[in-house]
C-alpha cells in the first residue's frame, strides 16, 4: 500500500489539462493525455498503482473504453495479470454478454466477451475495475454489473479522478469498493 502525499496528488492533478465547453456548453473535460505525455507524472501514477495493488490476489484487470483501456492495460503487465477490455456494443468481435444503464436523455450499454474470464480456469476469479474518471458513476456500475452477472467478482473498481460533486461514487460503492486516486471538488 502507498499514499500519495499532498504535494504528488497537486502534481498529479497539474498534469491533468482542463477543456472547457467539451464535448458540449458547461462540461469541463478532464483531459488525461497531458498526463500520459508527462513521463514523470504517467510514472508516479503507475508507481502508485501498482503499490497499491501488487500484495491483492487478482486474476483479472478490466478497463472500461477507451481510457481505462490504457491505464488498465499499463497495470495489468506491471502486475503480471491478465486484462479484458470492456466497450461499448458492437465491438467486440466474438459472443458478448452486456449490460444496459440510464444516461440523461436515453440509456448506453457495455459488453465484454462471454469467456473473458474464463482463461485462468477458476470459479469466482476476482477482477479489479479500471477507469479514468467518475462523472454520474452509470458507466463503472454498469461495468461492476457485467463482470459480477458473467460469473466474476468485482474486487474493487479504480480511478484516476473522481468528480465528487456529482456524487456518482455512492451508485458504485452499492456494488464494489471504490478507491480514486484524485479527487474533483
Ligand atoms: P459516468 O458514467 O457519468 O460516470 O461517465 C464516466 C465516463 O465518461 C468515463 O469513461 C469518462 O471517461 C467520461 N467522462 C465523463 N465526464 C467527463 C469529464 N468531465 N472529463 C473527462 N471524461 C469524462
């Protein structure tokens, strides 16, 4: 286990760029791509991550699409586990299973493939949920959802940030416990 001081967290925060007015008027984007072109601040994060999870038992990482693809997968060989990916319908190639959640105006869905969790040969293979951000938190219990409805355990859904004042975490933590690495107030 690691925490991250004060002064990390402020760092990792500034790597972070702000866009406002995207994809639409009052959205203030969270745009991780300045941090993943920032070696040291990428580095501090997988650092702490991987601290944070390198003593739990874990066959699976999932990461949700498309960023929690890049942190999950980056996590996943650092730990020497395997990764799925979760995405949105039509995607995946072979046999899926999905699980739909309400959006503001309509409701999206997410899919992983039938035997993602098949290939480490157990019951129950716990599976830790990765991706950059909660906003209203649909997505991620969506996602924690699927990975327990196709014969997995969520463990424990990961983020990088969470946007609190949305309150989005309460939904999630009805299903899985929640850790964020940075907080949005
Ligand atoms: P939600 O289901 O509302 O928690 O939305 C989470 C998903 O939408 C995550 O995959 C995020 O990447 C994306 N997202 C929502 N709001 C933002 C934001 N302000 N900045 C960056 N990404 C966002």
């Amino acid at each position: 286990m690691h925490i991250l001081s004060h002064e990390e967290k402020t760092f990792l925060l500034d790597a972070i760029r702000n866009v406002e007015d995207f994809p639409k008027q009052g959205i203030i984007f969270k745009d991780i791509t300045t941090l993943l072109g920032n070696e040291k601040a990428f580095s501090l994060l997988m650092d702490h991550l991987t601290l944070r999870y390198e003593n739990v038992p874990l066959d699976y990482i999932a990461g949700i699409e498309s960023r929690g693809f890049i942190f999950g997968a980056a996590l996943a060989a650092r730990l020497k586990t395997r990764f799925v990916p979760i995405r949105k319908p039509g995607k995946l190639p072979y046999t899926t299973i999905s699980e739909k959640y309400s959006l503001e105006y309509g409701v999206d869905e997410v899919a992983i493939h039938i035997d993602a969790f098949s290939s480490v040969g157990k019951p129950k293979p716990k599976v830790l949920l990765i991706d950059d951000l909660i906003a209203t938190g649909g997505t991620a219990t969506a996602a924690v959802n699927l990975i327990n409805k196709s014969g997995a355990q969520c463990i424990e859904a990961c983020f990088i940030i969470n946007l609190t004042f949305l309150q989005g975490d309460l939904d999630i933590k009805k299903a899985t416990p929640v850790y964020s690495v940075l907080e949005v107030n």
